[in-house]
C-alpha cells in the first residue's frame, strides 16, 4: 500500500515538474534578456558621464586660460 502511495506521489511530482519546465525556460531567458539590457544601459550612463566629463573639462580650461596681449587688444 505505501509503494502505491508513493509510486502516486511520484506521478504527481512529475507532472508538476513537467509544467513548470516550460516557465523555467521563460524565466531563464528572461534573465538573459534582463542582463543584456543591463549592459547597454551601463554603457549608455557610461558614455554620457564621459562625454559629460569632457565637456567640463573643456569649459574648465576656457575658463582657467589667460587671454593673451592679442586678445587683449582685439576684444
């Protein structure tokens, strides 16, 4: 009687593990998805915060430059 009673909560474990298999696979590539879209995300900020920085740099140094006698005279 046990054997029978096991060899049903087998049956039902399989078939349970059986309809999850196909929501695993889903949500193993959504993970993947998820992950690329994370890495061109980090790439983006990155590339914005160097061009940021660049163009900080660049007024930094505008305004830190002395003007020369020539500008000086021209305006």
């Amino acid at each position: 009687m046990a054997a029978l009673g096991l060899a049903d909560e087998l049956s039902e474990m399989k078939e349970k593990l059986q309809r999850l298999e196909p929501e695993l696979a889903m949500l193993q590539d959504a993970s993947v998805v998820s992950g690329d879209r994370a890495q061109a995300t980090e790439a983006a900020v990155v590339a914005a915060l160097n061009a940021a920085a660049e163009r900080i740099e660049n007024l930094t140094r505008g305004l830190n430059r002395t003007p020369t006698d020539d500008e000086l005279l021209t305006g």
